[in-house]
DNA sequence: CAAAACTGCCTTTTT
DNA sequence: GGCAGTTTTG
C-alpha cells in the first residue's frame, strides 16, 4: 500500500456514481455497470480503496469469470495500490474453488493431488459408463447425457435428487449415469470443471467449521461480471458472505449471454431481495461509444422485458448514423465489408487493428478469412481451435496427467493404444473388466495382465509391461520431484513421437505438431524453474484452468495483427473504433435454435446484438444478405426481427448495397504499402 | 486392427 | 459443403 496518501485521492476522475460505487464499503452493494462505464476502474479503485482504509489484505477477495481479466485487474490494483496488494486474493470462480478443495479435499473423500478433467475427458468417461449399463447398441447420445448432468450439477442438483425426480426413461438413464459418473471419478480422484465449484459448496455446507473459516477471512467481497453467475457460483458466494455482508457484485443484466452455460439473469436481478438493504448504484455514462451508437444500443435492448431499466448516455459527441446495408447475397456482403474495410485504411488512416468484423457463429468468419487471404489484408480469428484442442497435446497431457495419478484411468485409456501398440478396443475392454472385478486401477490391471497369462497373447503381454515399466519410472521420477524430467522422459520412452509421424504424413504439419509439443514440454522446465516447491498437479491443475485460452492470448488487442474477426461472445468487454456486425438476418440473429427454444432464449439473442453494437467507438455497420448459401443450399434470408423492431427509431439509416467496382490490384498494393509503414514506426 | 465408405449434423463456450 | 464420428469391409 502506498502510504501517506489520503483514501480520497482515488476518487479524482471518478463521477458520483464511480465514487459511490467506491466508497460504499459496508453492506451488500449491487453496481449495474452499463457496457463502457468504466466498470473496470471502479472494481480496480474499490481495491484499492479498502486497503487505504486499512483492510487488510487477505480480508479481500475478488472474483472474476476469466483469467484474462483477473490477470488484468491484478495488474491494475497494482499499478493503483502498490506491490503491497499483491496478496488480496484475486482470481477465477474455478481457481478460487480448486485452492479450497485442494485445501479441504480430505473433507469430503478427496485427496489433493486430484486430476481436472475437460469436456473431452468427461465424454469419455460418458461413453464407458453407457456401454456399461445400456450396452454397445444403445443410441443415447452421450453428448447429450453430459450436457444434462452438467446441468444438474450447476443447478446444484446431486445424483440422489435426480434419481427421485427421474419420471421416464430417459431420466432414470441420465440419474443412473451421473451416479455412476460421480463415483467413478471419486474412486480415480479426479474432478470436472463443475466439481471444482460443486464439491467446494458441498464441503463448505457440510462442515460448518470450514464455511465459518473462509468467512473470517474474506471480509470483503467483489464479484465481477455477475450477470454471468450460474446457480452453484451463487450458492458458493452466499456461503462466503459473512455477518458483515460486504458483498459488492458488478455486472450488466444486459450483457448476460452465457444462458446455455447454466448463467442465470435472475440473479442480478434480484439480488436486492437476496440481500435485503443492499444499495444499487447504477453507473449509466458510457466513456466509450458516440450518442447515435448508444441511441441505437438503448433502442435495441428496451423491447428486452426481463431487466434493470436503465440508458446508457454518451459523454462523447453525436458521431456518425449507424448504417445498415442489405446486399444481394453472402459474397456482396463480403465485398461491402471488405471494400469499406480498405476505405477506412485508405482513405482514413485508420490502423487496421481499430476494426472488427462481428459474427454471430464461427462458421460465418470462412467467407471473409477466405477473401481477406486473398486480397492479402492482415487480420485476427479470434476463437477457434484452442491449443488444448490439438489432438497431440491432448495425448502429452493424457500421459503426464496418468502418470501424476495412478488411478486416473479415463487418460490411460487415451493413450493405451498411442502410438499403435497392438492393444486395441478388444483389449481394453478386457483389462477394464479386469479392473473392474479385482476392484483395482486400469494401469494395476495392466501390469496384472503383463504378468499372468490370463488370456492374452505373448505380443500383447510384451506391450502391457512396456506400458506399465514406463509409467512405473515416471511415478519414481515425480516422487522424486523430478517434474520435467518425467515429463520429457516418459514421453521419449513411450516412444510418442512415431505417433505423431504416423498421424501425419505432410512433412510441415509434422513438424508444426512435434514443435507443439516441444512447446509444452519447455514449459514444464520452466514452470519447474519458476515454482520450486510445487506439485507436479499444480502444474497440470495451472494448464487445466487456462486451457479456454488459445496459444497466442488472442484478446490482447495490442498485439492483434490487422483487423480482427470474432465472434459476437467472445467480443464482450472488448472495443473497437469501427465495427461490422455482418449476417443481422432470422436464424443467425437471433439464431434459429433460440428462437425455437422460446422467448427467454430470443432476449438472450437480443443482448447479444446489444453486446455488438455496444462494441463500437465510432462507426458501425450492420449487414444482411438477402440470400445467402447455406450448407450448400442458397437459401432466402430476412432481416433480423431485431432490425424490424428499431428500424422507426430513428436510430438506423438504411443504405443501398453499391455493388461499384472490385478493389484493382493497385488498391491491394497501396493498402500493403501503407500497411507495411505503420507496422514500422 | 486399420482403412474406406458412409452418415448426420450444422450456435454461442469465460473455466 | 465439409467434417467428424461411425460402420463396414478387407
């Protein structure tokens, strides 16, 4: 903390509402920050406010939903408060849960040293427990079983409670399974994403001493992004809140977009009834947008019923009228987005890096990546695959998280067979079994079958012991706190690079793969070099949490090369100067599965459009195609119901699609030119 | 056990 | 139209 310094110098450059927002302290305080209203600052300067006012430092903890912005709001608190805040407890929701559950896990059934697994892992083990109990014919979806205990789980609904409500089948399949489910991953000592805000609830609720811990020590509590706050987060938080009731979330009902990952809006909104007294502060001057933006913004949201009234105002000037262009089809949308894109480089001196094109779904990004490369334009996808999504850095952590714990059979089982060893799906499934009846470990099973002749082939037998050799070197290796040495070792004795070879025959994909996993492997070494003293799991647990993030953190807007293409999701609590929101049609926007799914889904769609439009600085185009190729079929398309409802507003000038002239290679060149000299200051 | 043929889908995705 | 996941075939 700095001292000597007066708890009001922070509240310079703040408006009434920020300092309010700031200097209310005491009791449950509800902040409906507006997209733009400086909501950051206000956390960031709350923080730091309570330490000058004496709070002590680990009386405080924060709470965010992405690493991103607890990276960056450490970083802030920092800068404002000095090195001294550096222990207020300032992290994920996720992480938030794990430190607990690693601390308690001996509370509940659980040891420490647990594995974190991902949707892939999940699905997995699905897939065996359905096979178990419905047999190799059954046609139940195992995504769908997933999805629907992960739903039960944030609902904070355990295996019993389904299996009493389970009325037709399909309930009864789905209670069977999240039984089976819950207790296989107990007996391998391993959690789910939802287990690491579950089991935390379920420790805290069922050991009173625990709760009344953790609720001595956080005094003071501050949740961001609250909108976004599913049911277990919420039960999580309620168990935190102390006597004192210093409980202080921000957040926008209007930007809630994470419906279908269990978020509820009625949690904001009825947080005064939650907590009764609570002030609301609501932070309405937007630093960001020009007034024909927000105009529009305010528009588009007012036909939302279920929300916190309120209207952004501008601070900055009238600025440009929002434009919406219908063009004939997909390509001429295409081209007017491109064209005008090359305008505002061209013509305006605009950095490339100050636009974004804003897309509904993923697969909408192909058409502009494919005329962007062919015109040469430099530009960012945001999204996409995720490094942890790549098939070899799935196997590299499915080997070291086997290794890290014996009894984690769901990543042995991914790597039994890779590279090809001869233990095939007939094989696996004995040793399963084989498990399965001695009550022992998948890896336990193997080395029993590499031992005794008990059906399997001499060949086999060579493989099954090669396997457990390897992994029995590894485990001596990690007690031996030998982090990257196992780490590189077991992956050279399993020989896992002929698989990668093996997967793929062009010479440069090889070669870009193996590199991957080189990558990861460096950094073990250095995670090893920079954490001395800590597990080999924190280092796997580290990897775990922050797997949404792809290789490049891609929402660092500074490092973005050229203009950026994203989607409309991840482009919350982002801005750009220029904006084009493309594809404004029915069954994009709002997507036809929302629409089908009901009104609450359609005003989820609508916040999303309100999210868009509340992006942009300066200028903002939306587009829509009259027809438009959709899976191979060209279809007709009409304009988003959303654009219906403003377009007497005022608020929108629709604009003819000029079909004029393609850019000629001369513009492509002079666009390089140009591009070439502000990247070389 | 692995390659070839075939089917069915086709939203978003902080951890 | 394209991909991933599955079934069929050698």
């Amino acid at each position: 903390m700095k001292t000597g310094e007066r708890p009001d110098s922070l509240l310079a450059g703040l408006n009434a509402a920020q300092r309010q927002a700031v200097t209310t302290t005491e009791g449950p305080l509800l902040v409906l920050a507006g997209a733009g209203t400086g909501k950051t600052r206000v956390i960031t300067h709350r923080v730091a406010y309570l330490l000058r006012m004496g709070v002590p430092t680990e009386a405080i903890a924060a709470v965010t939903f992405t690493n991103k912005a607890a990276r960056e709001m450490r970083e802030r608190v920092v800068a404002l408060a000095g090195r001294g805040s550096k222990g207020i407890t300032l992290s994920t929701f996720h992480s938030l849960g794990v430190r607990l559950l690693r601390a308690e896990a001996a509370a509940i059934g659980y040891r420490p040293g647990f594995n974190i697994y991902d949707t892939a892992d999940q699905l997995s083990l699905i897939k065996t427990i359905l096979l178990d109990i419905r047999g190799a014919t059954t046609s139940l979806d195992p995504k769908a079983v997933l999805a629907s205990i992960s739903r039960a789980k944030n609902r904070f609904q355990l295996p019993e409670d389904l299996i009493e409500e389970a009325s037709d089948d399909w309930e009864h399949v789905v209670a069977r399974c999240y039984d089976r489910y819950q207790s296989d991953l107990r007996n391998m000592n391993c959690v789910d994403f939802d287990d690491l805000l579950l089991l935390p609830v379920l420790c805290l609720e069922k050991h009173a001493e625990i709760g009344a811990k953790y609720r001595r020590r956080f005094r003071y509590l501050l949740v961001d992004e609250y909108q976004d706050t599913n049911g277990v987060q919420y039960r999580f938080l309620r168990l935190l809140v102390g006597p004192e009731r210093n409980l202080c979330v921000v957040g926008d009902d209007d930007q809630s977009i994470y419906g279908f990952r269990g978020a509820e809006v009625d949690k904001i909104l009825r947080f005064e009834r939650d907590f009764p007294g609570t002030t609301v502060v609501k932070l309405e001057d937007n630093y960001r947008s020009t007034a024909s933006i927000l105009n529009l913004a305010n528009s588009v949201i007012e036909s939302n019923v279920t929300r916190h009234k309120k209207r952004l105002r501008s601070t900055q000037g009238q600025g440009e009228v929002v434009l919406w262009i219908t063009t004939p089809d997909g390509a001429a949308e295409v081209d007017h987005v491109i064209r005008q894109v090359l305008n505002l480089i061209e013509r305006e001196r605009v950095p490339s890096n100050s636009i974004a094109i804003l897309i509904r779904a993923a697969a909408q990004a192909r058409p502009f990546e494919e005329k962007l490369r062919l015109r040469r334009i430099p530009y960012t996808l945001i999204g996409g695959q995720s490094y942890f999504d790549r098939k070899e850095i799935r196997d590299v952590l499915a080997y070291w998280m086997a290794a890290a714990n014996p009894r984690d059979d769901v990543s042995l089982l991914r790597i039994l067979n890779v590279p090809r060893r001869g233990i095939g799906t007939a094989t696996a499934r004995k040793l399963d079994e084989l498990a399965r009846e001695s009550r022992i470990s998948l890896l336990e099973a193997v080395s029993l079958a590499a031992g005794a002749s008990g059906g399997f082939s001499p060949a086999l037998r060579t493989a099954l012991s090669h396997v457990s050799d390897l992994f029995g070197r590894a485990q001596q290796l990690l007690e031996a706190r030998q982090f990257s040495r196992a780490a590189r070792q077991l992956l050279e004795e399993a020989h896992y690079r002929e698989a990668v070879d093996e997967l793929y025959q062009e010479p440069t994909a090889r070669q870009a793969r193996w590199n991957a996993v080189e990558d990861l492997l460096r950094a073990v070494t250095e995670w090893e070099r920079e954490n001395p003293g800590a597990e080999f799991a924190d280092f796997l647990e580290a990897l775990a949490l922050t797997k949404g993030e792809t290789a490049d953190d891609t929402r660092n807007e500074k490092k973005h090369h050229g203009l950026t293409i994203l989607t409309l999701h991840s482009a919350k609590g982002l801005e750009f100067p220029h904006v084009f929101l493309v594809g404004v049609e029915e069954d994009t926007l709002p997507h036809r599965k929302s629409v089908e799914e009901g009104d609450a889904a359609v005003e989820e769609e609508r916040r999303l459009l309100y999210v868009g439009v509340t992006r942009a600085r300066e200028t903002l185009t939306l587009t829509q195609a009259e027809t438009r190729t959709l899976y191979g079929q060209p279809r007709a398309r009409l304009p988003s119901r959303f654009l219906l409802e403003v377009e007497q507003s005022g608020h929108l000038r629709r604009a003819a699609y000029d079909p004029g002239e393609e850019a000629t290679e001369n513009d492509v060149q002079e666009f390089l030119e140009l591009y070439r000299r502000m990247r070389e200051p």
